[in-house]
C-alpha cells in the first residue's frame, strides 16, 4: 500500500484510469511486465510518477553515469524518494562515486523515511545520516566495505546500528585486513536473525535469535571470541553457519572447528569455506574432519568449499569421496548431505548418493550461497 | 452452491470453488461455516457481479504458458469461468499478449463497466484483476511491450510530454530499463 502521504504532482488522467484510487493503480501497474511498466511511463506526467512509484521501490545503480540521473531525477522530484523501499549501490562501483557524493548523501537524506533495504557503505551515507539520521523501517543494512576506525568498531558506526534495532540482517565486511583489537562497545539488535561480515565484528553485537552466520576470518582473528559471542546470539542451536576462511592455514582451521564443536555443538548445517584454491583435500585433513564431525550433535548439512568447489566433478572423483562420506555419516549419523568441494552426496534411503551442488543446496533450505538479503 | 446477495438486492446462486477466488467471500465462508445464509456484497452491484462471476461465452483453457485455448464454439457446451476469476496472479504475469474475442469485448466495449469492475474486484480482493490484463491484452506486441501511444488512445489520455520532458525520463529511467 503507498504511503497515504503520498503525492503526486500530476494525477494520471484518462477516462477509467483518472477516477481509480492510487492504491489500486498502483496495485495494477506492479503486476504489470516491465516493459509495460516503462511504456506507461512515457504516456503522461501523471502516469510517469505513478509508475515510477512502482519502478522506483527496489532500485539498484550499476554506473556513475546512471546513478547520476536517478538521483538528480530523486532530487528534482523529492516525491519520488517516497517510493524507494530498497536502495543499493553496486560495490564495484564504489570507488568511482566521489563525484556525485554530495548527491548521493542529499538523495539517502530524502529516503530516511521509507527505506527498508540499504546497501551503501557507511562512509558514503553522510555525516549526518551517520551521525544522526534514524531510518525508521531499516530492517536491513549492508555495510561492505566497512571503513574501521581505531577503536573499531566505532562509536559513530555502533550509534548508527543502535538508532536502527528493528534490523534483521546486517552485512559488515571490511576493507581489506582490519587489525584485531578488543572493543567494549556493544549494540542490541533483538531482531537479528541474519549476520554476514567480519568475525571480529561479532563481539560487538547482541541479540537471541539469529538464524544465520557467515563469518570471515583474517590472519590474526580471535577464534574464541566471535564463537562464544555467536553462541550467545543462537538459542538453542545456530540452524546455519558459514565460515569464510580467509586465511586457510591448516592449523587456523582446526582452531575454528574446534571452536565450533564446543561452543555450538547443535548446529544444523555448517558450511566450511576457503577462500582461495586448496585443491585436494590431504588425507590428515579427511581424518581430522571424523574425528570432529562426532561431536556435532545435530549436524545434518556439511560443506567443505574453496573457491574453486564450482569445478567440474568427474564420477571417478566421485567414487574416491564416497567412502569418506559414508564414514563421516557412520560417525555423525544425523548427517544427511555432505559437500566436499564439488563432490555432493546425499542419504537417500540409507545409502549415500550423489547429487548435484543445486540439489544439495536446495536440501539445506536454499541457505548455502545465499547473498546477502 | 453458494447464495450471493448484491448491493441492488439480487440474489446469484454461484458454485463456492468458483466465488472463492474472492479472498474477501472466501474468509466470510469460512467464518460461517456450512451455512446456507446469503453473503451480502453491498459494494458489488448485480450488473457487475454478472461479469465478475457468470459463465461466459469465452474461452476454457488455459495453456501452459496462459493463453487461452480454445474458441467461443467450444464454450456451448462448457462454459468457462470469466477470465477475472480463471486465474492466479503468477499466471497473470506469465501470460502472453494474446487476447480472446471475450477479453475484448469485455475491454474494449464498456470502459465504465471496467472501472466498475476493478473497484469490485479490489473490494472483493481477487488477486487475478482483470485489470491487471488491460496493457497486455488488447495488444497484438507479443514480445515487447504496447507503445505509450496505443495506450493513450486505449484510455483516451492526453500527452502532456514536450520531448525534453519525455527524453528526461527516459534518462532517469535508465538505471532500470532492459533489466
């Protein structure tokens, strides 16, 4: 439904259309083919604005040339910044934005009110957005690149998150490798249900009911601390983990399972993923993996990645990781998917089958490669 | 069989799996359980419901992709559901351009009814407006989308655009388009 503050500069006219409430227009336009929906656009000024209040509701700039137009039409017609629901940039495009920067800090000032969705960095939004605007519907935020300042994460940024609680997913992810420092500030984010970001960010954060963590990790990250303060988040079990390892140390990686297996020994899937080329997985490696795999109570979906997982398999390949599939699942019976980069096995009727990387994504409930919401 | 009273007081006996694609009688059936009460549909008027709920000399199926099937000739025998109640939102935004001899008749004859006909199917909350079909049927553009000019002589609307204004849009727009 439009915000009954709604206005519109020019009504659409015609002989049915002009005597239609704007709410069901609206409601006809959205069900509309794009192409129709941009034809519509060109037949009248009232028509124009009231369809762009449908085009303009989740609106994603992918060139400087066409983040310039939109958000000087935004600016012309500052009604029109009623509509948009959802607001991102694309993150390539980032470093070539400082020219319409202004623009772009006055254009978010006009969608304070209605945004639910944004994805800009914060550094971009303003200082006075950053600093003292309050998003009223902000239910997601997608921070990447997060700039960290020392102490980090800053007192601005955490005021930020703490004028917002009604958030539900939040993406963190730094620039680069931020240094490692113990903070003390804190926000409570009751609603959270969705993390993606940096490991170290975690600490920072409160909440009782998130469903979902994908956690990066960089040379010289606390193991311990992220995984207590996620343990705390998850209750009773964190149904969904994603651990991007950034570092891929043989070594870090045992800390981190081992982290795991104490502290969120209920997780229901937990997806290990590397974030470069580890080719074929060591024997020690394979074995490590069932001595740990017992200690997960609830595990049902296991997924060991490397950038590379999206490589061809060959049914030979296949038959070689099922036997270390069918001995994970002796040891870890509540197992019933397994991804070893890309080799995906499912139970099927009490045998172990192969399956496609689309199918075994599918049984974790879509969750896997999800992005970020 | 379901007992439907309109705002002029007639009354219309019509079968339940057919008035219940109205989400509003819908939850009122459910409301009242196995009843042989009348629903009042006090903003619906009787010439109105007849559009919205009456057989039709129209079309029967429906094919995978949305388009109706067969002719009128097939309809004699089995009269088919008014195109506003045939089907759900998903299938509307599947369909095609293609338009049967009743949809046109239906949108192009009476523009008041229409409008009628929106408002009772925005109160009696059907999802598959026939509304929702006046841009795509109607239009013979089977891929693209019908030209601003066709529907401004569809609905009788003035162009009110001078070319800088209709350029600025289109540059505004850009952003959007062909995605």
């Amino acid at each position: 439904m439009p915000d009954p503050s709604l206005h519109f500069d020019s009504a659409p006219t015609g002989t049915v259309t002009e005597r239609l409430p704007f709410d069901i227009l609206i409601d006809i336009i959205e069900s509309l083919p794009k192409k129709d929906q941009f034809s519509l656009c060109y037949v009248s000024q009232g028509w124009s604005e009231v369809c762009l209040f449908v085009i303009n509701r989740v609106v994603l700039l992918r060139s400087v040339r066409e983040a310039k137009a939109f958000l000087l039409g935004v600016q012309t017609k500052p009604g029109r910044a009623v509509a948009i629901r959802s607001f991102a940039i694309a993150e390539y495009l980032y470093p070539r934005i400082e020219s319409i920067k202004i623009l772009l800090e006055d254009v978010i000032k006009l969608m304070i009110p209605h945004l639910q969705h944004l994805s800009v960095p914060s550094d971009l939004l303003g200082a006075f957005t950053l600093h003292h605007g309050t998003f009223p519907n902000l239910i997601s935020y997608n921070c990447n690149p997060y700039t960290y300042s020392e102490p980090h994460p800053d007192v601005t940024f955490i005021g930020f998150l703490k004028r917002h609680p009604d958030l539900t997913n939040l993406c963190v992810r730094a620039l680069g490798n931020a240094s490692t420092s113990p903070t003390l500030l804190r926000v409570h984010l009751p609603n959270l249900q969705w993390f993606d970001g940096d490991a170290k960010f975690l600490p920072a954060l409160t909440t009782q009911q998130l469903r979902e963590a994908r956690l990066t990790w960089s040379w010289g990250d606390d193991f311990e601390q992220p995984i207590v303060a996620l343990r705390s988040m998850a209750s009773p079990g964190m149904p969904f983990a994603s651990i991007n390892n950034g570092i891929n140390y043989e070594r870090e990686r045992r800390y981190l399972v081992e982290a795991l297996a104490t502290h969120l020994p209920n997780l229901k899937t937990l997806h290990m993923r590397a974030a470069i080329n580890v080719g074929w997985l060591e024997e020690d490696t394979l074995e490590y993996f069932t001595t740990q795999l017992p200690r997960f109570k609830r595990l049902r979906y296991f997924a060991i990645e490397d950038m590379l997982s999206y490589r061809s398999a060959f049914r030979s390949e296949h038959q070689i990781m099922h036997p270390v599939v069918v001995n994970w699942a002796r040891v870890c019976p509540t197992l019933e998917a397994c991804c070893i980069h890309q080799f995906c096995f499912k139970k099927n009727g009490g045998e172990w089958v192969f399956c496609t990387r689309k199918e075994f994504h599918d049984l974790t409930g879509g969750a896997l490669w999800n992005k970020f919401k | 069989m379901v007992l439907l009273v309109t705002s002029d007081n007639e009354q219309f006996q019509t079968e339940k799996d057919i008035v219940e694609r109205s989400v509003l009688i819908k939850n009122m059936l459910e409301d009242v359980g196995e009843s042989d009460q009348p629903i009042p549909l006090p903003n619906v008027s009787s010439s109105v419901l007849k559009k919205v709920t009456q057989p039709s000399t129209g079309p029967t199926e429906i094919d995978v992709r949305g388009r109706y099937l067969s002719t009128a000739s097939t309809t004699v025998e089995s009269p088919s559901r008014p195109p506003i109640l045939e089907q759900s939102q998903d299938e509307t935004r599947k369909r095609t351009t293609d338009i049967s001899e009743w949809d046109q008749k239906f949108i192009t004859v009476d523009q008041e009814m229409l409008f009628e006909i929106i408002l009772a199917a925005n109160y009696l909350d059907i999802k598959s407006l026939l509304c929702r079909r006046w841009l795509q049927d109607g239009s013979q553009h089977d891929q693209g989308a019908r030209p601003p000019e066709e529907i401004r002589k569809l609905f009788n609307i003035v162009n009110d655009f001078t070319p800088e204004e209709e350029a600025q849009i289109k540059k505004e727009n850009e952003w959007a388009e062909d995605r």
